[in-house]
C-alpha cells in the first residue's frame, strides 16, 4: 500500500528533484517554495494521517527514495556547506538510504570510512523528516508551552511556526548536519574511485504517542514542593509524549515563587537497523534549542533512560526511567555555551556508545546538570532564578529540526537491503 501512496506524488517528486533547490541555501530558510506545499497540510503528510509509526517512517521513505540519482547541491545548514551530490537513493525499511560524494567549503572532497577510502558514503536515514521552516509557508504548527502558568510561574508564549513540505530540501538539510557531526571523515588523499561505504546511520524519533517516543516528565507544576528533595526525588506528576516540546527544569517555579519543581526530558530512537553485528566508533546526540533561561549557570548532561513503555510516558517515569542520584552522563556541555535555534551536538563517549541498541530501541534522556549530580543530602539546591530550557520534540511536525542521532559504524556482512533497491 505505501508504493501505491509513493505513485502518486511521483510526478511532484521528480519535479521537485529538479527544480526546488538552490544552488545555495541560507541557514533555516529555503528561498523557494516547495510546489507539494497545500494550505494545510503537505501531500505526503496527508498521507500519514491515521498511519502507524511504522507506516509512516516508509511512506516517507518511499517518496525520498524517489529523489533518484546525479543531483549536485551546495547547501548550508547548522552553520556549516558542504556541497553533496547524490549518485543514488534507495528504499530501506522504515526509512532511505542516499548514496553521495560529498566536498567541503574548500572543495576539498571528504574521504569516509575508518581510512578515507570510501569515496560514496551510504546515509542510512530512519524515520527521516519532510519538512522544513519557511517564512511563506502554508503549514503551520503551534508550539505551546509544556508547563501550564500558574500565579507563581512565569507564563511562556505559544510559537506559531510556518512550513513548507520540501523532501529533498529536508533530506539535504538532515544529510549537511549529518556530515558535520558523524565520525571518520578525512581529506581526500586516499580516495579509491567508486568506493562505497557503509558507516552512517540517522535516527529520529516518532511524533505522538508511538514507539520511538519523545517527551517530558516532572514534578512542581501540580503539587507545591517546598523543599528541593521533595521535588527532586518525586514520583512524578506530570507528562507529555505529544507535546511540541522536550524541556528541563530545576529551579523555584519559574524563578519567581517559593516552591521548587524539575523536569527532565526522554528520546528514543529505534536503532534496530544496526543489526548485532555492528561495530560502533563513534554517536553523536543532537536537540535543536528553542528557549533558554540560565539564572542557575547550569550545564545540560546527556542520560541513559528506561521508561516503562517505548511508546508512551507516564508520570512516574520521571522516578522511574533514571537514575535519580548521581546519574551517569555520557556527554555535556555549559548552557552558556549552548545556541538557540540551532542543533547542540553531544559526542557520547565510549559508555554512551555502549547504550545504543544494535537491535532494538536506544534511550536517552536529558537533565539539567543540578539534577543529575544531586545526592541524597541534596547539595545541589537551585538558587533563585528561572532555569527552564526547551528543545523541538519530534512532534514538532517531522522536520529537520527533530532530536536526533547519528551513529559511525561497520558491519560484517551487509543485509540484502543494503545491497539493492527495493
């Protein structure tokens, strides 16, 4: 049934491949609008209506596996350009596999591989996203608040944002991004032509209440906590596995009241794909920033998760999914140092690596730096001040903007899949 809905957005498609980009792209912006664009809602997101999260991820891979082959693009993205040309798109389950040479800023073309040999990279992209921010855009997705304002929070206003269904504009921004944080790139000294790789894979999310979820819990909006043990070490009584946002929290309701309250986010990502057999030489984990507030001069660390179900989050997982006390980080990085509006990129080190799944669902989480040091005595106490950040969930409209993971690897043996198209 997928190729059935992949036919008839073909003709777009090819039209699309041809025509919509530009040579150069500035940052989030597309400077043309995508023709599959509607009033609404996109052609191919129209399809995913009432899908499942497995039959969504291969309808849009069906349409990106249509992009076909020969495309040259110099694209900027995340603060980076590289310029890729796409010899070859497949379909693979559950996502797209791009084939591509790729050059940087210099012209200097990007030897892959753990020698620089590999002279045509295979992307594996799951789950990948369709659509991209655009000013003109007719798509338009309301991003509200996790946390309800109360008399003693300070009330965070509803961003209204604007898209357009662009695939290929998606897929080259996912693939620029991809580039810049993936592991084994070298110059092009030991380049053997024709050589094809096999090393990258992209994870997202799913939007909803669906295996892989994304969200947040915490504790504080409900129930006053007067001491910051009694917030910290909560059961949980708040959720949100729909929501447009991922967001942590440590401080005194919003920075202004008497009573503490913390929340913490979760991403899964199905990583299946892998196959057991991988080697993993290097991840990295990535959230794009859309507020922040560091009255705490805090740090953000990124966390392995458990949550009860792989497609749902209850309250209690804000206990339940962590490690309350001393929590083991894999990577972090200083707020202050962190970028609004852009993707914040954290390389998992070796513990990091070891929690990604090579055949089932990898799951991380995000906490403020405050909560995840906090011992039992609760010696890391938030001062005064707001300390709230809020990153894009994939809820977020299955944009190039979604939580993401990208994982360097090699694998003994290919399956068929990875050898031919379907």
């Amino acid at each position: 049934m997928r190729y059935f809905y992949a036919s008839l957005i073909l003709a777009l498609i090819i039209g699309l491949a041809n025509t919509v980009v530009p040579s150069k792209l500035g940052g989030n912006t597309p400077k043309e609008i995508d023709p599959l664009a509607t009033e609404k809602v996109g052609l191919i997101e129209a399809e995913l209506i009432g899908k499942t999260t497995m039959e969504k991820a291969n309808i849009k891979g069906d349409a990106l596996s249509l992009l076909g082959k020969q495309q040259t693009e110099t694209v900027t993205f995340a603060d980076v350009t590289y310029t890729i040309e796409i010899t070859d798109t497949q379909k693979v389950p559950d996502g797209v596999a791009v084939f591509a040479r790729v050059w940087d800023e210099k012209g200097n073309q990007i030897g892959f591989g753990v020698d620089g040999t590999v002279d045509i990279e295979r992307f594996i992209i799951i789950n990948p996203p369709i659509m991209v921010d655009d000013p003109n855009g007719k798509i338009t997705r309301t991003i509200t608040p996790a946390i309800d304002a109360t008399a003693t929070t300070t009330a965070q206003p509803a961003v209204v944002r604007t898209l357009t269904e662009n695939p290929k504009l998606a897929l080259l921004q996912t693939l620029v991004h991809t580039i810049k944080v993936k592991g084994e790139k070298f110059g092009p000294e030991k380049i053997i032509a024709g050589k094809v790789g096999h090393t990258t894979g992209t994870f997202f999310p799913s939007a909803g209440a669906a295996s892989p979820v994304d969200g947040y819990v915490g504790t504080g909006g409900v129930t006053d906590h007067v001491t910051w043990g009694a917030a910290h070490d909560a059961t949980g009584e708040d959720s949100g596995a729909s929501a447009s946002v991922l967001i942590i929290v440590t401080d005194k309701l919003g920075g202004v009241g008497t009573n503490y309250r913390a929340y913490r986010s979760i991403t899964l990502f199905d990583t299946s794909t892998l196959t057991a057999g991988a080697t993993i030489s290097a991840a990295t984990y990535s959230i794009w920033m859309t507020q922040k507030n560091d009255n705490q001069s805090d740090s953000v660390g990124i966390v392995q998760t458990a949550p009860a179900s792989n497609s749902a989050l209850a309250n209690s997982d804000y206990s339940a999914a962590f490690t309350v006390h001393s929590d083991t980080v894999t990577a972090s990085a200083t707020l202050a140092s962190m970028s609004l509006a852009a993707y914040n990129d954290f390389t998992l080190d070796a513990t990091g690596r070891g929690w990604i799944s090579k055949t089932g669902i990898t799951k991380l989480g995000i906490r403020y730096r405050k909560d995840y040091i906090d011992t039992a005595s609760h010696t890391s106490t938030p001062t005064s001040g707001q300390s709230d950040t809020r990153f894009s969930a994939a809820d977020t409209a299955g944009t190039s903007q979604d939580p993401k993971l990208v994982v360097t690897y090699s694998t003994a043996s290919f399956s068929p899949w990875q050898l031919f198209p379907f």
